[in-house]
C-alpha cells in the first residue's frame, strides 16, 4: 500500500514545485529589476502558504463535515477569539509586505545624481523615437521600421519618457519596470542594464489602431561598442543599427 | 410556543393576480417582475458580451491576424469589457437585490415602485442606445472600456460610436443612481416589525453597502462622461495639454468610480455566499456582526485606493494608495474565514448551488491573493497592463461574479419559478465552468508575467502561443457551460421538479411564502426573533431552538 499512496503524493508535489516555477517573473536583466524580481517571489512565498492553509481549510471542511444524518449540528454563532485572530494575522502580513515593497520601492525608483547616459523616449502613435542627448543622436521608428534603443551595459541611463499625443507605456518585459508616457508630462527613471543582449519592449497602455504593432527593441552592448555606435549614430543624425 | 402572526401592510395598490403576459411585464411596478427584468436584460447582454469574448480568445489562439482586423478587435474587445463590466455586472446583483430585498426584510413592495420601473427603463434604454453604436457608420467605440482621455477624444477618435457609448452609459449611470435610492431608502424604512438592522439577512446586508457605494462612486463616472462628451463635440479641453487640460485627470475620476465598482460587483456576491453556506451547512453564518462590518470596511476602503490603478503612470503617492490597496484583504479575510467558520461542524450538502459557493470562495481566493501583489506598486510595475492584470480581475469578476451570481440562480431560482433547477445538469454546469475558467485565466498569469501586454490584437512572439492556444480552448469550454446551464434553465422551467415553498430549509424571510410568491409577498408574516426568521418558524414548535434563544443581538450561544 505504502509505495502506491506515496506515487501521487510525489507527483502532487512534483507538480507543485512546477507550478510555483512557473508562477515567477523572468530574471530581471537591470539592477533596479531586481528589487522588484525579490519583491515578488517574497509575496510568492507568502501567498503560496496563505492559498495552501485557506483552500485546505475549505476542502478539509467539505470532507470532514459533510451531511450524515438529520440532525442539525450545534448551532455555533462565532467566536471572538477566533474571528480576532484571523483578523490580526492578516493584517500583521500585509504590514510586512508594506514594509517590503517600500524597501523595493526605493530601490526601483532611485534616481541618484546625473546618470551616465540620458535619452529622451517620445512615444507617438504607433511606435518611439529614442533621443540621445548632449549628443545628437536619434533613432526614430515607424511603420514596418521597428526602432532600436541602444544602450551601454553597467551604465545608469535615464530615460526622459514623454507622449506626443495619447497615453502610451515604455515597458521592457526583462526589466519587471513599466511607466506611462502622458502627453504634458515628463517621467523620469533609472535602468542599469547588468547584461549585454537584444529585449523585447513593447507599449502597453491601448493607444488606438496598432497598438499590438507598437514594439521596440533596446540593444544592450558593451560600452565600446555603445560609443562607436554613437558616432556613428550621430555623425548620421539619423537611426543606425550598432556597427559589427 | 406559538409565533403571532403579524397583520399585513397595507397593500400599495389592489393587485390582480395570475397576470403575467408581455403588456403586464412593460407595465408593471412589482419589484419581483422588475427584478426579472433586469435578470433576463442583464443576462442577454452578458450572452452578447461571452461572444465578444469567444471572438477575442479565437483571434488570439496563434499568432497573425486570422478572424478579424486591427480595428474589428479593437471594438470588439471594447464592447466585451462595456457590456460586462457598464449592462451586465453591476445589474444582475440590482436585479436580484429588487427581487428578493422586500422578500428578505418583510416588505409588500420597493419604497418607490414607479421610480423602480423608471430604473429599470433607462437601464434598458441606455443599453440599447450603447448596443445601437454597432449599427451607425464607423461602428462602436475601440478606446478600451476605460476610455482613456486623449485617446477617446476626437482629436484622435471620431466617429458617433463613441458619444453613443457615452450617452448611453450615462444614462444607465442615472438609472443605477434612481435604483440606489430607492433599494437603500426600501432598506432603511421598509423593514418589517422586529427586523431590525442587525437582523437584515446578509444579501441585503450586501445589497445596501453595494447601493450606498453607487451612490458615491457613479456621480463621479457621470461627470467624467459629461465633461468627455463636452469635450467631444462642444470643443472644451478638460484632457488638452496643449491647451493647460489634463490626461491624468481623466484616469483620477475614472478610476474614482472604476474601483468602487469592483466592489459595487462584488458585495452583493459576498452576501449570496453569506446566504447560501450556512443554509446548506445547516448553521447560522458564523462572525454576523464582524461579516457586516467588513462590508463597512471594504466599502470605507474602497475609495481610497482607486490609483493603485495609477501606480504606471508615476504620478501618484504610492505608499498611501499602496497601503490602502493592501488592508483591503483584512475584511477580505474575515469574509472568507467566517465561511470557512460556518462550514466548520456544519452538516454540509454539496447541491449544485453550494458547488457554485466553494468555487467561489476558492477562485476568488486566487483572484485576492493576486490582487495583493497588484497593491504592491514596484510589482505592479512589472505586471500592470499585462495580461497577468486580465486574468487577476477574471478571477475576481468571471471568477467571483460569476460562480456567486450561479450560487445565487440555483439557490432562488425555486423561489422565483416554484421548480428546481436539474441538480444532474447543475453537476455538469459547474464541472465544465470549473475546469474552464481555470483553464482560460490560469495560463494567463503565466504569459502575463512573461511580459504579453493586454488589449493587443496580435502578438509576434512564439512562445506566448501554447498558453494562448490553452486559454483559447478554456473559454470554449466556458461557453458549453454556460449552454449547460441556458438548457438547464429552459427545460426547468417548463419541467422541473416541484419545488414547495422551502427546498433547501433556508433562513431568511424569502422561504416563508409561497413559490414564486404572491404580488404582495406574504399572506402571513412570522414574528422575527433572530436573523433566522424562516429557520425559527420550521423550529417554532422545537424548545431547543424556539425564539430568541439564536438570537445573535443577545449573544448567547457564543463560543
């Protein structure tokens, strides 16, 4: 009997062990992601306990206490004790992951000083213009031309986020970090990118049309190459793609 | 001992009984055939709003765009989240709410049963004034059902579609607001004698913080209407920044009714819970007092985390909209505790309409937990807008809406019909509805947190496919249960089994008439000792349970 019963049990949690994996974000690929990356598998870790203890509760009742006869079971109308512990436990966790996430929070949101490389983002409808400034150098997308933001990998960078006409987002899946462009409104904050690689970004606020359209790439190179390719970039005044 | 029976109130009107034919139905101020109305209304707008969502999952199955183009999808997932969320959420509760408040609490009637039919007229009318948008050129708004300003302006959105969409769902704000006054003033001044507040049977305990809630949060919705409208077609630019407007003043007032709404959807579900655990565990509810007041303090909350909606836009105090979002779960807690209390020793039956409640309470449990990372704003900022956001509110309203508003249907329909719905039929409901709704939003936590952004009607990246294809095949799986439960209701109603007044022994007022119950409710009233009146009347002749011995106000049989 014992092997048979302990098969699924393995299983069960096998399956379980895969499901949490599955419930994470990607790596952040920016030290301000990371905070957030942590952030979250602290609330993962959490929240796993708070659903096992909860939904066992209701199935072990269900089981245990279903209906076996006629007669009506004791006529329990609560319990103040009870009723204040499940209430200031609660509470007591979702002040420790306040405490948590404004430690996250500081990290993620943290602009300290002048950053080492500025870019102005406009989004427009339906794609980004990426401005370098101080340098002259622009890369400029449109339709069927999915733009490249190039950056240098260890180095803070600034993005200067701004809207030429609706509300739209600069999100970059890989770095857990998204902010909304608003027309008249200028948002300012830090990516340090710690790995060198082509993400996915994408815009995720609806802003009409070809919203699904509206993709973008940010190229994280090592900073020679960022340098060149900013020569090269302005010395065109145009968009480029990185020299190889 | 001998329960007195009480003398009727008197009657508004004479009342002719055995009518029930189409003119009686658009003439009548019965709050029962009202509330049918809006049942029936609500429920073929959702219907119309399922298959907009089938039509999103099929475009959404592969990559490309194989069923309809960028701006068809636009409009249609627009008008999938319009319907659900504006004609069919916050309206089936109202519908439920007028049919059964003046049962729960000993009433003949609403306190203004014409306002109550003009509610109901313009809840209607307003609909078909958003649904007529599909039929004038340009077709219906495609803004998303937020309507973000500048995009839902007409710098960059013409067309008649969008100021129908705007009329209309002002005119079904007026219409919730009408409604509001009338079930909360039913609720204040209409109880019956020795119905005190503290007696009021936990749907009506949910319907009147949900109707308060209206009152509070759809004026604001209606101002931001106007002052779109104004800016639509009468050339103000409230949401111009290039004339000193604002965009992010659109997002605060939207917002300041949109998160209100939520639990405007979700409180009067708590309550059917509230009402459907403890009559099939055949215990009171457990915690009563604590049950209604965490409705005050979701309510009170409710209002002060509408930014959390805001935390992507970098414009808002994080911390207190963080906090605020975060606490919310404590009366949360305490809802789902107190169920789990009153199951606890109970006797329970697993009826199909109890299956509904504990898939409720687990689906819903998913839907909290993942909404306490959403509070969170520096996860918010990895996860907002994806679809990891789609499939935590699917959780809360497919999820929570939804299997209460079930629970809700399997547990009155007796009531309302004198027969009982097919509980085989019921089993396989809820089988296919379980699996399928999991299915489809289960999965898209997972392509959510991998980065797929919401509202996109195609996607160019391979490895989001698998769980789109699974999403796909879960909401089909859906709709069959959903054509499960419309057979079910139609062969029910014609041959259902007999139901009697009381078929599941249950508690409140309701089940003490007759089924469905007379034009003006009750031919007799039992006297009220408890917030069990139907139980004490079944056990009126026990000495173990007569009279105020289960009375709550005297806190007696505490633990």
């Amino acid at each position: 009997m014992q092997p048979s019963r302990r098969a699924p049990a393995r299983w069960l949690a096998v399956t379980a062990v895969a499901l949490a994996a599955a419930g994470c974000t990607p790596q952040s690929v920016t030290e301000q992601g990371q905070a957030i990356y942590n952030l979250y598998n602290l609330f993962m870790y959490i929240a796993a306990v708070v659903f096992a203890v909860v939904s066992g509760l209701v199935i072990w009742s269900v089981v245990r206490y279903r209906r076996r006869g006629d007669e009506l079971p004791t006529q329990t109308h609560g319990n103040n004790r009870l009723e204040l512990t499940w209430t200031v436990i609660p509470t007591v966790i979702v002040l420790f992951l306040f405490v948590a996430t404004l430690r996250a929070q500081d990290k993620v949101l943290d602009t300290p000083g002048d950053a080492q490389v500025n870019v102005t983002v406009t989004a427009f409808q339906w794609s980004y213009r990426f401005t370098y400034e101080g340098t002259g150098a622009e890369v400029l997308g449109g339709p069927d031309n999915i733009p490249t933001m190039v950056v240098p990998v260890g180095q803070r960078v600034r993005v200067k986020l701004v809207s030429a006409d609706v509300v739209h987002t600069f999100y970059v899946p890989q770095t857990l970090f998204k902010r909304q462009a608003i027309p008249g409104t200028v948002n300012e904050f830090d990516l340090t990118f710690d790995k060198e690689g082509i993400y996915h970004g994408q815009c995720t606020q609806f802003c009409g049309l070809q919203h699904a359209q509206m993709v973008y790439r940010v190229e994280v190179v090592s900073q020679g190459r960022y340098q060149s390719w900013l020569a090269e970039t302005t010395r065109r005044g145009s968009a480029g793609q990185p020299g190889t | 001992m001998a329960t007195t029976e009480l003398p009727l109130p008197a009657l508004p009107e004479a009342h002719h009984e055995e009518r029930g034919g189409i003119v009686d139905y658009l003439t009548t101020v019965d709050h029962k055939k009202i509330g049918i109305l809006y049942i029936v209304t609500s429920f073929a707008i959702f219907l119309a709003g399922g298959v907009l969502a089938l039509l999103v999952r099929w475009e959404l199955a592969t990559p490309g765009l194989q069923v309809m183009g960028e701006n068809t999808y636009n409009q249609v997932f627009t008008m999938h989240g319009t319907l659900m969320i504006f004609l069919f959420a916050a309206q089936v509760s109202t519908g439920l709410a007028n049919y059964l408040v003046p049962l729960q609490i000993g009433a003949a009637d609403v306190a203004f049963p014409r306002a109550n039919a003009m509610s109901y007229w313009l809840y209607l009318f307003g609909s078909l004034i958003v649904l007529s948008s599909f039929f004038v050129s340009g077709g219906p708004a495609a803004v998303a059902w937020t309507a973000y300003a500048p995009l839902s302006t007409n710098q960059f959105f013409q067309g008649t579609g969008m100021d129908l969409w705007i009329i209309g769902l002002a005119v079904v704000g007026v219409a919730g607001i009408l409604g509001a006054v009338n079930l909360v003033t039913t609720i204040f001044r209409m109880r019956m004698p020795g119905m005190t507040m503290f007696r009021l049977p936990l749907f009506t305990w949910g319907v009147l913080v949900n109707q308060l809630l209206i009152l509070f949060a759809f004026p604001p919705l209606t101002v931001v209407f106007a002052l779109l409208f104004l800016e639509r077609n009468f050339g103000a630019h409230f949401f111009d920044p290039t004339t000193g407007g604002s965009p992010i003043l659109y997002q605060h007032i939207f917002w300041f009714f949109g998160h209100p709404e939520v639990y405007i959807i979700i409180l009067p579900i708590f309550g059917i819970i509230s009402e459907v655990v403890p009559v099939f565990s055949r215990k009171p509810l457990f915690g009563y007092r604590a049950m209604v007041f965490a409705f005050f303090g979701i309510a009170a909350l409710s209002f002060g985390v509408w930014a959390h909606h805001m935390f992507a836009t970098g414009l808002v105090y994080l911390p207190y909209f963080s906090i605020m979002s975060l606490l919310i779960a404590v009366p949360t807690g305490i809802k789902v505790f107190n169920w789990i209390g009153t199951m606890w020793r109970g006797s329970i039956t697993l009826s199909t309409a109890m299956l509904m409640a504990l898939g409720f309470i687990l689906v819903f449990l998913i839907g909290g937990i993942t909404g306490i990372f959403l509070a969170s704003p520096p996860i918010d900022f990895a996860v907002n807008d994806t679809y990891y956001v789609v499939a935590h509110f699917h959780y809360i309203m497919v999820g929570g809406l939804l299997y209460g508003m079930f629970a809700g249907f399997y547990f009155w329909f007796p009531k309302f019909t004198g027969r009982r719905l097919s509980e085989t039929l019921g089993r396989w409901h809820f089988i296919t509805f379980f699996l399928g709704f999991n299915i489809t939003f289960f999965f898209q936590f997972l392509v959510g947190l991998d980065g797929m952004p919401r509202r996109i009607a195609d996607y160019q990246i391979e490895r989001w496919t698998s769980a789109n294809v699974i999403s796909t095949v879960g909401a089909f799986l859906t709709g069959v249960s959903v054509l499960i439960f419309l057979w079910n209701f139609f062969r029910s109603i014609r041959r259902g089994e007999p139901a009697g007044d009381d078929p599941w022994e249950g508690n409140s007022l309701e089940w003490v008439t007759s089924s469905p119950p007379p034009s003006h409710n009750f031919h007799h009233l039992p006297e009220i000792h408890s917030e069990r009146p139907a139980f004490d009347y079944r056990h009126r002749d026990d000495p173990a349970f007569a009279g105020a011995h289960t009375d709550p106000e005297r806190n007696l049989d505490r633990g």
